[in-house]
C-alpha cells in the first residue's frame, strides 16, 4: 500500500518550485499534482497518454478540445491522449491530481 496526504505533496511541490509534481509512477499509470494559482496561465500541450483530472480545489475553466466547462472542487474531467487542454480564467488558485494511463514519459 502506498499513502499520500495532499497537503505534504503540496508542500513538496511548492518546495521545488514547480506547477507539477509526481508522485506515484506504475507500470499502467501515474499520478501528480498540478497546480495553478489565480489569474496563472497553463503552459500544457497536449500529451501521449490519456489522462483524468481531479479538482482538489480552485476555481477556472478548461477547454478540451473545442469544448469548455467551468470546474471547481469535486469536478473530474476525462481527456483523451492528444487532445489539446488548457486550464484557463484560473478564479480561486487551482489544485488538481492528474492520471495518466499509460504512465506519463
């Protein structure tokens, strides 16, 4: 068993000064936390793998495709592999866990 607490993968994320930190790595999937504070651009290009966002917290909108919908805690959104995605209009700083299948290279 392997168990993770949000607010220690925060503080290790914010300690390395990055948007992205992974935490989990298997043979089918991985597993990180991204974040983007208020007003903060999301850098992303689309990726190999298909990938499940969960919002932790935060508010914004995120567009998958030609498609938008607004999300906030509790949303989860599905995006298949090589759609491009952005997270934008970021309202209250945004926490998301991200899996990817297969495992993010």
């Amino acid at each position: 068993m392997k168990v993770f607490r949000l607010d220690e993968l925060e503080a290790e994320r914010a300690a390395n000064e990055g948007a992205y930190l992974q935490f989990l790595r298997e043979r089918n999937m991985s597993v990180g936390l991204y974040a983007l504070d208020s007003g903060q651009l999301d850098p992303q290009q689309p990726h190999r793998q298909d990938e499940v966002y969960f919002v932790v917290s935060g508010r914004a909108l995120i567009t998958v495709g030609d498609e938008t919908t607004q999300v906030a805690r509790g949303s989860v959104v599905y995006v298949p592999a090589g759609v491009p995605h952005k997270f934008h209009h970021v309202s209250e700083d945004l926490r998301v866990l991200v899996v990817f299948s297969p495992p993010e290279s």
